[in-house]
C-alpha cells in the first residue's frame, strides 16, 4: 500500500508539472543587426520583398512607435534586463562599455529560474569574457562570437561569415555554412531536442551588420529590384550601390531565415504555444540613402530614424486578440517585463525601467500611463558630436533624446513634433516653452538617478577557474575605439587601459601580443591580403615592435620578445582585488608604438 502510495504521489508530481509546463508558453526572440524601420516591404521598401516577415508581421501585435538603442550594445543590454542602459552599463559598442553589470540578472536568468531551457545563437555583444559572456549570464546553451561583428578583433582570426569558427558554451568550434544560416538550423535543433520543457531562444543575428557578406544566389533579385525602380538609386555612386545591393541581400536571406522558424514550429506542432518577438537593434545604416520610411536618419543618431524600430510580436494560442498596431510609445526595456508577465514568469528583479505591455496586448487597457523616455547612449571616441567638445564615449546627459507622446527633444535643446513634422525639419522649441519645461525637467531627473553608476568602470575578471587561461583584446581598453580586425590589420596606433578584477591571488602569466595566437605572426611582421568567400581583407602593415612593457597596477615590468618572435611574455604576483593593466610595444628606440592589441593571460596552479 505505500508503495502504491508513494507511486500515485510522483504520478501527481510529475502530472502537475506537466500541467504547469503546458501552460507557459515558449518564448523565441529574433533581433536583426543594422536593420531599420523600412527594410521590410510590409513597411514599404521599394527593392526588396520579405514575404515570410510580412506574413509573421501580419499575424502579430505591431508595435508602431517601439524604440531602441541607436547603437547596438545599449538595445542587447536593455533587452536582456529591463534596465537603462545608464544603469546597467552596457552603453556602447567597444571601448570597455560593453560590459553588462553582473549583478543584474538577464532575460535568460529570468526563464531559466523559471524552469525554461535556455539557449542564444549569434550575437551577444554584452561582454566577451568572464563573468559577461553569454554562458555566464543564464544562457545553457549558447552558440556565438565575441564584439560587435564578425571579424571583431576579438573574433576568430579571418572568420568571414562562411564556414567560421565560433564559441560554443565557452569552446571554439568550427562549423560549415553561412552564419545566418547557422545560427537559425542550430537553433531549430535545439529546440527539437528540448522534448515538453518549455524554452527560451534568443536569435540575435549579425546581419545585416557590415561587412555585407552574404551568398551570391540573394544579389540578383535586388539588382533586378533597382533597375525596376531607378529613382530611388539614381543618386547612388557604384560603390554604395553595390553596398546597398549587398545589405538587402542579407535582408533577404534573413527573411528565408524566418520562414525556416515558422515552419518549423508548424511542422513541430509548437505554434500556438509559443510566443515569437522580430525586431531590430537599432536604425538602419543605409536607409536614408534609398528608402527611410518617412524618418530622418540612421544608426548612431538621435534622430527617430536612428531609434523607432519594428517590432512584431506573435502568440496565436495566447488569447491576444486579432493581429493588430499597438500605437502607445514602447521600448526595448518593455519586452523583460512584458514577456515575463505573458508567461506568468516571476521577475528576478523588480526595479525595472520597462513596463509591462501585457494589459494592452490582452485588451484590459487602452493605453498606458503618460510617461517619457531617454535614449542615451556613449558614443564612439571618434564621432563628432554637437552636444560636447570632450570625448563623446564619455557620458553626457545633453546626448539624450527625450521622448513623450509625439514630442522629441534632443540634446537638451531642439524640439520637434512627430505627429505634424515625421521628418523632423523644424525645431519648435521656441514655440513650446511648456513642453519644453517638463521635458528637460524629466532629463534632469533621469540623469541625476543614473549618473553615479553611469561613470563605474565594469571589471573582466581574471584567473577565475570558469576562464583561465583568458584572451584580453583591445576592445575593453576603457574610452578608446579598436574594435574590427581591419584596425589590426592596419596598425592603429592606440593604446589603453584594461580595469581588471584579480579573482585569486598567485603567479600570473601575461602574453603580449599584436596579431592573435592563430594567426602565427610574428610581433614586427606584416600579414597578407587575403581572398575570403565574399571578398577580400587588406594586407596588414608591420610594426617596429622590438621590446614590450607591461604595468599591472602599480608594478612596471619589460621584456624582449619570445624566441619565436610572436609574443613578449611577463610573469607577475598579483593580489586578488581590484587592478589595472597597461601595456606597450616599443621600437628599438625606446619609444612607444602601440598598446598590445592581444594579452593572453593564465594564473598558474
């Protein structure tokens, strides 16, 4: 009779379970890279078709005034957290602010307490070392590449969107295919494998990211496209038109990607019950030079063209209501919340900058409370800006949008009125002192709340046991741009400072090096063109590197070169805590010629 018992209590456990599992939906997020409002030709696009986006975006909720980042790094933070970006850290591409505060728990910490698996595929974005990296912010499963693109600095050495290497759960693979590709078939198997345990899959895509790689077969429909429709390329030199044809392609190919999805949740009999979210991460870097969808500019602007993104948002067994346009101002930060309400999936965090939208979408209200945004976001060293004389990858609250109902002020000063000016032509600051007020008053509040965390510098850990050894690139060298492997390539003359948190204390390697460990190079050596599937990487240019010097905290080491002529290695007693590190190559004179761009570091046992 117990055994009976104890039987019929586990069949009730685990029927529950089962019971509770039905009911939470799966979740799948697709983000796009560099994609704007118009690239679709459900928004109006003149040169290309995405059918199977147009068909998703026809049975979706359409979020019609949905904002992001216009940068990439601030939209993947914002996304993962529900948290500004001036407070969780992650503000801009490169130039150590990508790193995305620990402490604050991910979109994948959220389901996966939940009972969800977990698994991302493409871009993170967020932080290439320990404790940033996908596998170490919730993610199970986690298939990417480091930085910001394929053929980062921190990527593998000539990756080139074909047949790459990658990291898969912290180890580097090879795999066949295109990455788009890739990253759609891996993460379609995954979730064939994950048998009724709910999922969460997070498919952010490098695409349509230059360089505008993609296979041939997608450039012709987009060439027949323009000479279709002349006018809206006649401006165009050659070059940019052969950029523009390759960026469409990429689109093009991303839209087979998503009629892949949707077949294969049809054919897996996971339709109804999963949830799917399509956006972009930030404004488009070609619109305004063919089609803009009414808006004024692009990527790393203020502008409503650099931010106002689509985003559609499917659940068909979720009691949603008809597809339809939700018209209320939203925002990236919104999803964390709203798709943990959509699931029933209790938050990890409850101070969130982003709401939910789950009471619009079940029709339970109209609209949202009156509220405003800020976009912010830290820009690259090397942009010219109009709201600072100082480094501009320096926060600033003047490098703000404020946004409130179809108001836009920007950068403290200039004033426009979306509803009557899309475009936006004509600053009305002047004419609006009001609205002027309660804008800028709202800024200042926004600011004073997060500057104090705005300005703390985020800390790669090094000699944890979860990454030892570790590769440091200059892409976390704090305020300072070296973030693609052309810079490399080229020799930029820059160097940095790395803010480091010394896990354990003991002996420490540090290995200097200007090209990275596959590339076999010597430290004063050139490297050559190459001929890569889609085109071409430039030579490489030698440096007059003839010593190195290191600083690690307080302590200043220097060393010649190893016997084969590729690195320059110290060894060095650290105490665990908080540290620095600086590096340089300098000529056979002494002087400086650049920071290390590649430290490969080790604590030894």
């Amino acid at each position: 009779m117990k055994l009976v018992s104890t039987v019929l209590v586990v069949f009730l456990s685990l029927l529950t379970q089962a019971t509770s599992a039905e009911k939470r939906p799966n979740v799948i997020v697709v983000m796009t890279d560099d994609q704007g409002y118009g690239e679709f030709s459900c928004h109006g696009n003149p040169l290309i078709q995405t059918p199977h986006i147009d068909r998703f975006a026809a049975e979706s909720l359409r979020l019609t005034d949905f904002h992001v980042s216009p940068m990439c790094t601030p939209t993947r933070g914002q996304l993962m957290t529900g948290v500004d970006a001036f407070r969780n850290a992650a503000i801009n591409v490169s130039s150590g602010r990508t790193l995305l505060r620990p402490e604050i728990p991910t979109m994948a910490d959220t389901f996966r307490a939940a009972g969800y698996r977990t698994g991302m595929f493409g871009k993170w974005h967020l932080g290439d070392n320990y404790p940033f990296r996908p596998e170490d912010r919730g993610f199970e499963e986690a298939l990417w590449f480091p930085s910001s693109h394929i053929n980062s600095v921190p990527d593998f050495w000539n990756n080139d969107y074909f047949n790459d290497t990658y990291i898969r759960n912290g180890q580097r693979r090879k795999y066949d295919g295109y990455c788009t590709d890739l990253f759609f078939d891996e993460a379609i198997e995954w979730i064939r494998k994950g048998g009724d345990q709910p999922f969460f899959a997070y498919i952010p895509l490098n695409a349509a990211h230059w360089p505008w790689f993609v296979p041939d077969k997608y450039r012709e429909p987009i060439r027949q496209a323009m000479r279709d429709n002349p006018d809206v390329v006649k401006h165009l030199k050659p070059g940019k038109k052969d950029s523009l044809v390759s960026f469409l392609a990429m689109g093009a190919n991303i839209d087979d990607n998503m009629g892949k999805l949707n077949e294969a949740l049809n054919t897996s009999g996971l339709m109804d019950e999963t949830i799917v979210v399509f956006l972009t991460d930030n404004g488009s870097t070609m619109g305004p030079d063919y089609f803009n969808a009414g808006m004024r500019g692009k990527k790393t602007t203020l502008w409503e063209g650099g931010h106002r993104v689509p985003c559609f948002i499917r659940w068909p067994g979720g009691n949603l209501g008809s597809p339809r346009d939700i018209r209320e101002l939203a925002h990236v930060q919104d999803l964390l919340p709203t798709l943990a309400d959509l699931a029933e999936v209790p938050l990890l965090r409850k101070e969130l900058d982003g709401v939910s939208l789950g009471s619009l979408f079940r029709g339970e209200r109209e609209t949202l409370d009156d509220r405003m945004l800020v976009i912010n976001y830290s820009r690259m060293p090397t942009f010219r800006v109009t709201y600072t004389k100082g480094n501009p990858a320096i926060p600033q609250m003047n490098g703000a949008a404020v946004m409130w109902k179809g108001w836009r002020f920007l950068e403290n000063r200039m004033l426009f009125n979306i509803a009557d000016d899309p475009h936006q032509d004509t600053n009305v600051a002047d004419q609006h002192p009001e609205v002027v007020a309660q804008m800028r008053q709202h800024l200042e509040q926004w600011w004073d709340g997060v500057r104090d965390d705005v300005f703390e510098p985020q800390r790669v850990i090094i000699g944890d046991d979860r990454e030892n050894p570790m590769m440091l690139t200059a892409c976390e060298w704090l305020d300072v741009f070296v973030d693609q492997q052309r810079q490399i390539r080229r020799g930029d003359l820059k160097n940095g400072v790395w803010h480091l948190n010394v896990a354990q204390s003991g002996t420490y390697t540090f290995e200097l090096r200007r090209w990275p460990r596959e590339s076999k190079t010597k430290l004063a050596a050139p490297v050559p063109a190459i001929k890569v599937t889609d085109g071409e990487y430039p030579a490489g240019k030698a440096l007059p590197i003839a010593r190195g010097k290191l600083k690690i905290g307080d302590r200043e080491l220097s060393a010649e070169p190893e016997a084969n002529g590729q690195s320059i290695r110290f060894t060095a007693n650290l105490t665990q805590g908080d540290t620095t590190l600086q590096t340089w190559f300098l000529d056979e004179n002494g002087r400086e010629v650049c920071g290390a761009y590649y430290v490969y570091v080790k604590r030894l046992e």
